[in-house]
C-alpha cells in the first residue's frame, strides 16, 4: 500500500529543481519534502528519476532554500541512516554556497527533442567525454 500523498502535477511539470538528492526512502523523502512546504508555506514536491530524488517548487523559492537549510540535518540522518555509516558526506544543492547558482538535473531521462524521444545523461556524456580525452591523450 501506498501512503504517499498524490504528485502535485503542477510543481513537477512547472516547478523549478532546488536539490537533487538519493539514498532516501520514499517515506523519509516524504515527510522531509512535506515539512519544507509546511514551514516555507510554499507549493513543493519531490519525484524519482533514475534513482534520484528530485525536489522542485514554486513560489517563493528564497523561503524553501532557506528552509531547506534549516532542515538539512535532518536530510543528513535519512541520508546516513540509510548508508549505515556516519562517513557519508551527504549531497547539497549547488546554491549551498552560492546563491546564483542553479540546481542542474543529472538525472538520465528522456525528453522529447524536435519530435524524436532522446535520451539525455549528463553524466554518461561527462565520462564519455573523459575517457576520450583520456584516449587521444594516450596516442599522442
């Protein structure tokens, strides 16, 4: 049985990607992403993708940061809970340290690109692309 509370279809197709995250359960990402819309009274929600827990919103996107700091311990004990180990250094978003900058989505997924269906993985791109470089440099 499912106790998750239904997918605001309006933040996942609209909302703009705060943190990306994994390792989560679907009831810790829950109740976690629930009392960050509680406390910043703004519109947020989360949605797998490859494994990944993406969090989105909309509205005020300075009140969710904010509480998202505020609330990043407890992220962090989900986080390591979930590892079994206190080792783990747990994931930030981008704008952790700097404010300008925006959440990017790694996630593999498929999108829809002049009519054809595309699969976009950034991060296979990103080690493609390295152990090519890694390759050429070889041969010189």
């Amino acid at each position: 049985m499912n106790d998750l509370a239904p997918c605001d279809r309006e933040v996942y197709a609209k909302g703009t990607l705060l943190f990306m995250t994994h390792s989560l359960g679907s009831a810790a990402a829950q109740a976690w992403v629930q009392k960050i819309a509680d406390r910043s009274g703004q519109r947020v929600d989360w949605h797998y993708a490859a494994g990944r827990i993406l969090i989105k919103a909309l509205g005020d996107l300075d009140k969710v940061k904010t509480v998202i700091r505020e609330l990043m311990p407890e992220h962090d004990a989900a986080y390591k809970a979930a590892w079994g180990e206190e080792t783990v250094f747990p994931p930030r978003p981008a704008w952790w340290d700097d404010a300008s900058i925006a959440e990017l989505n790694l996630a593999p997924r498929v999108e829809v690109q002049d009519g054809e269906l595309v699969l976009v993985d950034p991060l296979a791109v990103e080690l493609i692309a390295s152990a090519h470089n890694v390759n050429n440099s070889n041969k010189e």
